[in-house]
C-alpha cells in the first residue's frame, strides 16, 4: 500500500517541473502521507481506510500550494504552473 501512495502522488505531481523546492515538498509530503498510513494502520484501521486518511493529508496543504505557487525556479520560471497543485482531490 505504501507503493500505491507513492505512485499517487507521483500522478498527482508529474505536471510540475521537478525543481529543487517542488522536490523537497514532494519528499516533505510523501513522508507524512506515510506516516499517516502507518499510524492509522498501527491503530488497527483498514488498509483502503488508512490508505484513505493519508491520501487526505494532500487536502490540508491548500495553504502550501498557495505560498509556493509564488516562488520561481533558479532560472525566474514558475515552477508550479498556473494551476491549483490539489484541486479536486482526496
């Protein structure tokens, strides 16, 4: 199931350009989807209900996108498109 969440989240993310800051918000994300995976599974959940509540974790960094949204890459290109990063999901 960490798999699927890794997998996820590349999807989700496979439009950006991997810059140096989105590489690091994706590491920083990932790590907390997974963390939150194992706790939910640690406290007997099921693995679709974990797999659930940790892919909602992507849900709460509407904030995140919105203070990087305004940063720009090394060369003054905007890394994260013009888009919404989480929009519609989880």
């Amino acid at each position: 199931m960490e798999k699927k969440i890794r997998e996820y989240l590349d999807r989700k993310l496979d439009i950006y350009t991997n810059t140096k800051k989105m590489i690091e918000f994706k590491e920083k994300l990932l790590s907390m989807m997974l963390d939150k995976y194992r706790d939910c599974r640690s406290f007997g959940m099921t693995e679709q209900k974990s797999y659930a509540l940790a892919i909602s974790v992507m849900s709460n960094y509407s904030e995140e996108e919105r203070r990087y949204s305004a940063k720009t890459n090394d060369d003054g290109i905007n890394a994260w498109g013009s888009g919404h990063l989480f929009g519609g999901i989880a």
